[in-house]
C-alpha cells in the first residue's frame, strides 16, 4: 500500500500544488514505478480496486481546490475522475510474448485512457502531459502528438524503468534502456529543433493588448445592483492602460454581468470608458436575446460599435447551464449551485476588427483542445481567454487552468493572451513560454503585452488527436489478439 501513496505523491507533485505553484515536473518521469509494482501479477479484481485506490488518492490531492467552490461536487467529481485510472489498471496486461509490444502496450493504455475521460466527463482534458506544460524542451512535439504524445513518453520511461528494475536478463534491461533514450531524444531533439522551422507570420505587425484584471469576487457579480459599481472597477484600471496606447482593451469575462444594450445607464458607461480609451475594447457580458441568456464577448471599436458578439459554446454544467432543470432547486440546496442559468453559442468566436482577424474563448474553453484547433484552422492571428475565475482561492486551481492555455498555443502554434479576474492573466507565444508572471494572483492590475500574428497550420491543427486515436485502435488489437 505504501507504493500507491509514494505513487500518488509523485504524481500530485508534478502538477500545481500547495507546496510548488508550478510543479516540479521531473517527478513524472518516476511516478508511475511504485504503481507498477503494485499492479504487477494481480488478478483483475485486484488491478481495479489498486487502480481506484490510486485514483481517488491522485484526484482529491489533485483538485482539493473544488472544495471552495463546491464541496460535494468535488467528492462526485473525485470519483468520476477515479474511472481513469481503473481503466488503465483493469485491462493492464505484461504477459505479452513480444517484449516490444509489451512496452508500447502499456503507455499506449494510459493514452487510451485518458482520451476517453473527455468524452465521458465534459471538459476535464488535462492528461499526464500537462505536467511539463512549464518544461518548454519538452512540449514542442505536442504541434504533432497532442498532449497525449507527452502522456505516452512519460508513462513509457517509467514502463521501462520498472522493467529495469525487475528483469533478471540483460537482454530485457538493454531493450529497455535503448528505449528511454530514443523516445527522450526524440522528444528533446524534436524541442531543440522544431523552434527553427517556425516562421511565416500573417503580417509584420504585432499588437498592443491591455488586459485589465479588476479581481472582483465573482458573487458580487450575480448581484445586478451592484453592476454599475463593477464596471466603475474596470474603468478605473483601464486608466492604467491609456498611457500605452493599446490597440485593444479587454475585460474579463461577465465582467458586465448584464445585458449593457438594453439598460441606458450601463450603456452610457461602456461608452464613456470607449471615448475615453479611443481604441477597440473586448468585454465579457451576459446578454440576452428571445428570452434566453448567453455567456458572451463583445467587441466594439473606437466609436463604440458593436462589431462582433460570441455566445461562449462549451458550457460548464451545474455552474453555467443546470443539465437537469426540474431538479435545479434540489441542486442549489444541496450542491451549492450557482445562479447562471445560460444557452449555449453556436459558433466559433472569430472576430474581425480594424487591426486584425483573432479568436475568442471563454474561461474553461482553452479545456476544449477540438475548439481552439477549429479557431486555427480560420486563420485567426492570436487567441484571447476571457475567464471569471474568482471561484477558485487556491492559486494552485488559477495555475493548473493555465496549463490548458500553453497546450492549446503549442499544438496549434498560436499566440495566446489570458484575460483574467483574479489570474493568471499572461501572454503564451507559440513556443509555450508564459509571459513575466504579471499582474500577480489575486491582485487588481492590469496586463500589457505586445504579440505578433502568426498563421502556421501544424500537424495537430489539421489532424487533431490522431495519435490518441492510434493509440486505442493499437490497445483494442493487441487486448484482443494477445
């Protein structure tokens, strides 16, 4: 039992934790030999209660933050996470007579697996792999792979390095050995030089963005008396942003939690703020429209003219939209649900301004890795997040939500720019490196950046997860025919 917990404690480690906002990543190159070990030779009963052990242990260390937010949500999702594991675990298989397939299989199995959570369980697509989000030498393969390519490295190392631990012939150990140090040079060789081929930028031009980062404690925002108050907030931190000259402003998301267009008094400050500022704005509103309420990007120009409205598209259930709507007040007694109760956009937020074609997403969207690859493959210039994340005091919880944004820039190369309430608001350039840590978590700043507009079209942005896809179709023949 004592190889599941050091399992376990590697494997939080290596992500955003109480001890190391950044992780320290090394440590998933280890992680999974104690879990090896106590898999190894057991029946299937044994694999599944072994794998759900460890998954329970992994995810409530893994997403304590949730517990601010909403606690028996948290244990429900603690459990739901937990099937990934078990997964692995149950249909894990060593009696392979080729020896080189019986190290692909299981890597292959944790890939498999962690490809099917998203499908099963809306949004959560943060794999093994994220874990070097912060380790730029070692993400640059994900333009091909995915993350799930970063997941079958890592889990193949520490396959091997068990291997190495337990085969009595040399023959097996050599096997083992040649093969961490092809798959790491791959992956690093593939790092050092990819960043040479990267070129042919959509225009010589590169953009002033202001983010303004009011951190405003989302509750408030679900007060409509108090909205007047809330956009007096940001105007106050736009000021900050004038001297520069921005080529566009942006607010975070809701940060007007009301329909602006239908209420006089919210209409005239938006426009005051725009006149002020003399420059194009992106602000997060709820809008309305047929009697149905939207989670939504405006973007106006200089003179305060709408030019573009995304309605956000992947909503977050029990938070955004209420799956079960007759038993909506039984949720919010018990699961401390949130008011929003919003529809869902249809399509993709591509804005066309006066300075340039970019994309939009919404808070938990940069979890969606099918929704930022279809915004590159419009040929947008860069990508803005606009997030209210203020539901989350860990900064462990802002961190984490990044590391969907750095993967999203290196699969599909894009600039990205994260606006936030609370943090972290940065600009990821294509090569996954995060801007100076700046405005602080949970602070009231403002963010300058300057980004260029790039249009390359990787592998994944035409592809997408083939490699995950791969990976199942080689699990499925070799659990069959082995």
């Amino acid at each position: 039992m004592i190889y599941i917990f050091l399992s376990v404690f590697f494997a939080y480690l290596t992500f955003p934790n109480l001890f190391y906002l950044y992780g320290f990543s090394p440590l998933a190159w280890i992680f999974a030999i104690p879990l090896f070990f106590v898999l190894e030779n057991k029946n299937f009963w044994r694999r599944c209660l072994n794998g759900l052990f460890f998954g329970l242990l992994f995810y409530a260390c893994l997403v304590r933050w949730m517990t601010s937010y909403n606690e028996l949500g948290y244990y429900a999702f603690v459990v739901a996470l937990s099937i990934q594991p078990v997964v692995f675990a149950s249909f894990l298989k060593t009696n392979f007579k080729n020896k080189f397939l019986e190290i692909l299989y299981p890597p292959a199995l944790w890939v498999t697996s962690e490809f099917l959570r998203p499908f099963l369980f809306h949004g959560f697509s943060w794999t093994i792999g994220y874990s070097q989000s912060f380790n730029p030498g070692v993400i640059q393969i994900v333009d091909v792979l995915g993350s799930y390519g970063i997941s079958f490295v890592i889990i193949l190392v520490n396959y091997c390095l068990f291997k190495i631990l337990k085969a009595s012939q040399e023959s097996e150990q050599n096997l083992c050995l040649g093969t961490i140090v092809i798959a790491i040079s791959i992956v690093y060789g593939y790092g050092f030089f990819s960043p040479r081929f990267i070129h042919q930028p959509l225009s010589m031009h590169s953009f002033k963005i202001c983010t303004v980062q009011p951190n405003i404690n989302p509750h408030q925002k679900l007060n409509r008396d108090l909205v007047p108050f809330l956009i007096d907030q940001h105007v106050q931190w736009t000021q900050e942003c004038l001297p520069y000259k921005p080529d566009l402003i942006v607010w975070p998301e809701t940060s007007v939690p009301d329909d602006f267009r239908r209420d006089g008094n919210l209409k005239n400050k938006i426009i005051d703020a725009v006149e002020m500022a003399r420059t194009n704005f992106l602000i997060g509103a709820a809008l309305s429209e047929d009697d149905k309420s939207f989670n939504s990007a405006v973007l106006l120009d200089e003179r305060a003219q709408i030019l573009n409205i995304y309605h956000k598209k992947n909503l977050v259930p029990f938070s955004e939209y209420q799956p079960f709507k007759e038993m909506v007040q039984i949720m919010n007694k018990f699961l401390n649900m949130k008011s929003y109760e919003f529809e869902a956009g249809r399509n993709l937020g591509v804005f066309s301004s006066n300075f340039s074609i970019f994309g939009v997403g919404i808070c938990s969207e940069d979890a969606y890795p099918e929704t930022f690859r279809q915004l590159a493959l419009k040929n947008v210039g860069f990508i803005i997040l606009m997030l209210n994340d203020g539901w989350f005091i860990h900064p462990e919880a802002l961190v984490m939500h990044a590391q969907n944004s750095i993967m999203r820039a290196v699969e599909n190369r894009i600039p990205i720019v994260r606006a936030a309430n609370t943090g972290l608001s940065c600009s990821i350039d294509v090569y996954g490196n995060v801007s100076q840590q700046h405005p602080a978590l949970n602070t009231k700043d403002y963010f300058l950046t300057t980004i260029p507009a790039v249009s390359i079209k990787t592998f994944y942005t035409k592809y997408g997860d083939f490699f995950a896809v791969l990976c199942t179709v080689f699990v499925i023949i070799s659990f069959v025919f082995n």
